[in-house]
C-alpha cells in the first residue's frame, strides 16, 4: 500500500474527516499536526467495499490483549491478524458465508479516535495538497 510507511512514521495524527463518498465505501482523511504554521502531508484513506466500521473515542478503548496485529512504525495503521472485532464480525453476518476467508480488520489510530475497519480488499492510500489558509 502506497503511503502506509509514511502514515506510520506520523508522531501525531489527527482524523479530519471521515464520510461515505458513495455505497459501501468509506472515506478517511487523516493529517499530523501543524507546528509553527509548517503545512503538513494529507492522506485519505479509501475502503472501497467495507462490511463494518465503528468509530471510539481514543480516550475510553482499550486494547484487547488478545489481538494481534501487524506493527509498521508507529502503528497508526494496523492489520490485524487476529482481533475480537473480527470474531464479532463473524459471528454477526453473512459476510464470510458470501467471501470465505476474504476479511481483513484495519485499525487506524489517531490523536482522539480509534477507527476499526473490516473490508474485503486493502485501503487505497493517496497524499493529497493540503488546505492552505
């Protein structure tokens, strides 16, 4: 995926949008956090076929030691290799019936949001021009 290691090498990073740009897909804009007005890397991360995502508070989640997960840099995005939320997913839709074994649970993890995503292909990673003020 192009711009993960770039992702993970973010100190601090900071959800800014999160949105639905058309039927099962899901859109995540994320960005580090902007020191002495220096214009930091945007990136938007698109599911394109997502089964479910849900959205914590970074303040109240708490790790499940019984995950595990891909560690790159950071971590701010993982790929989990075993995960309760993916048990959950299993036990609660079809979606394995429909795709045997084509699953993967994301984890994206920013300043003040967890974001867990279960989808059937990788993310597409771009960088995009930041906002300039």
């Amino acid at each position: 995926m192009q711009y993960l290691e770039n992702i993970n090498k973010i100190d601090t990073l900071f959800l800014t949008d999160i949105y639905e740009p058309r039927k099962n897909s899901l859109l995540l804009e994320v960005k580090g956090s902007v020191v002495a007005d220096e214009e930091t890397e945007v990136y938007v991360i698109l599911f394109k076929n997502y089964i479910a995502y849900h959205v914590l508070n970074e303040n109240f989640s708490v790790p499940d030691p019984n995950d595990e997960f891909i560690k790159i840099g950071h971590n701010r995005l993982r790929l989990f290799t075993k995960s309760g939320y993916m048990e959950y997913i299993l036990k609660e839709t079809l979606a394995n019936d429909m795709f045997p074994n084509e699953m993967k649970h994301y984890g994206l993890y920013t300043e003040h949001h967890v974001i867990h995503i279960i989808a059937f292909k990788d993310p597409i990673i771009e960088m995009k021009v930041p906002n300039r003020y």
